[in-house]
C-alpha cells in the first residue's frame, strides 16, 4: 500500500497539473471505479452479508475514509504545495494513535511513541530537506484541508478495524465506498462532466488508470487486509514509508541522487516502523 502511495504522489500530479481532470472529478471517477469492482470482487469471491446494526459504521466509514477523506485532500493538495501537504500528513499516525486511545482504548506505549517519533523526523528530514516548506496565509487554506484529511483517515483506521476483525475485508470495503459514493456524488459530478476525453493522451490514460486500479482499489484492499491482522495504529505508521518509497522510486529512474540525509532518513523511518509494529509480534511469541 505504501509502495502503491509513494508512486502515486508523481503519477496523479501529472492528470491534475494538465488540467485533464479536476480534483472532485477524479475522485469521483476513483469512488465510482472502486464501487464498481468491489462488488464484483465481493460477487465473485465472497458473497458474505452484514448485519443491520452494522450499517451505521459502515457509512461512517464511507463518510470518514472515502468521502471527507479524499475530497479533503485533493482539494487541500490543489491550494498548497506537495512539501507541505507531505509534512502535515506524516501527522496522521499520531491522530491514530489519540483516536484508538479515545474511541478503542487502546494503550499508549513508550515504545509506540518513540517509533511514531522517529518515523516523524525520518519522514520530515526526508521531505524538507533542501525544499522550500511555506506556512504562508496564502496556502492556509490548503494546509488546514490537508491537515483535516489526515484526520480523517486516522477516524476510519479506527472505526474500520472493528468491522475488519468481524467481516472479510472486501465486504468492510465494498459497502466503506458504497455509502461512500452517496457523499461525493454531489461534489465532483459537476466537475466530471465538463472533462474533455479527447484531450487525453495514452500516457495520461495510463496515469489515470494508476489511480483508479493501483491507487483506489488495491490499496484500499491491502489496507483492509492488513487492517483485519494488525491494529490501526500499526497499520498508519507506515505512512512514514510512503515519502521513502517516492525518492526510491525516483532514483530508479534516475531523477533523484541518494546522499547521507535520505539514508539516514531511512534508518530513522524503518526504525520506527519496527518499533510500533514489533510490540505484538513479540508478546505473542512470549
């Protein structure tokens, strides 16, 4: 899923920067794509009904980790800066981690902390370093959007996990983007209708499939996979890895050089990683 992410901050840029798609209409071609195939991958593989009482969390979900979750943070991401919407949403572990404490009970850790916060400085040290990082009035708008999304998100980590532990994962996600749908119709279906197809050429086709298959549907799947084994504030940590991912990325394409900041970067942020995500492995095997 990280991996899935880290590319997708440069393949998406590309569709919206042209000009080829809005930010409310691509997430309404996303949402409606992922509907779409879930319920034939739940058609066909699955076939497992929910509970009444469970639909109420389940639209939550769709509220909270489709809707308010990707329409704040494309339309954050059109008024701020890439630097700074990868700052803020390194703060998305944390609001985890306060939200599985509110709402699950879940118990704060030193070590969890420690990890969150070494993954914090790597993901940090790693975005900013020799880039501009602007907190201006002019991107506050942006900034505070991006901010809400991260929050959003931490909400459905921890709303979703109970629903992951009852039901398939497919089920929790096909019925998450069901609902979800219903949220976002009204925003980006304006939007989606004014796009120009012709104007799109094969690479930008290829861009938008990224999305819609790579980036909605199976990243949502292995986050619901992992979801249903771990819990949410294991599962977040890894968005440290997501910035990581991108620079390897680029490097492999050679448009970007590795230097001593980005390998300590990356010590720091797969330090963190096992931190948070080593304490139950560990007391199951005691």
């Amino acid at each position: 899923m990280a991996l899935i992410y880290g590319a997708n901050y440069t393949i998406a840029k590309v569709v919206m920067d042209g000009g080829y798609l809005s930010p409310l209409a691509f997430i309404l071609l996303r949402v409606s794509t992922a509907v779409v195939l879930f319920w034939l991958f739940h058609r066909a593989l699955v076939r497992e009904p929910v509970a009444r009482a469970d639909l109420g969390r389940l639209a939550l979900c769709g509220l909270f980790g489709v809707a308010l979750n990707q329409m704040f943070f494309f339309a954050g991401l059109n008024r701020t800066t890439p630097i700074n919407a990868s700052l803020i949403m390194t703060t998305t572990p944390v609001l985890v981690l306060v939200a599985s404490a509110l709402l699950l009970g879940e118990r704060i850790t030193g070590r969890k902390v420690m990890g969150i916060v070494l993954g914090a400085a790597g993901a940090i040290l790693l975005i900013a370093y020799g880039e501009r990082v602007s907190f201006g009035h002019e991107g506050f708008t942006g900034d505070l959007l991006v901010f809400l999304n991260a929050g959003f998100f931490g909400v459905y980590l921890v709303l979703v996990k109970k629903l992951m532990v009852k039901y398939h994962p497919v089920t929790v996600v096909k019925w998450a983007f069901t609902f979800g749908i219903l949220f976002v119709v009204p925003f980006g279906a304006p939007g989606l209708l004014d796009v120009e197809w012709g104007r799109f050429t094969p690479a930008i086709w290829l861009a938008v499939f990224y999305v819609l298959i790579c980036t909605t549907f199976l990243a949502y799947l292995f986050n619901a996979y992992a979801l249903s084994i771990v819990n949410a504030s294991v599962v977040s940590i890894y968005i440290y890895l997501q910035p990581l991912l991108a620079t390897l990325i680029a490097l492999a394409f050679a448009q970007d050089r590795l230097t001593g900041i980005k390998i300590l970067a990356a010590t720091l942020i797969f330090t963190g990683v096992y931190l948070v995500s080593g304490v139950k492995r560990r007391r199951r095997q005691g």
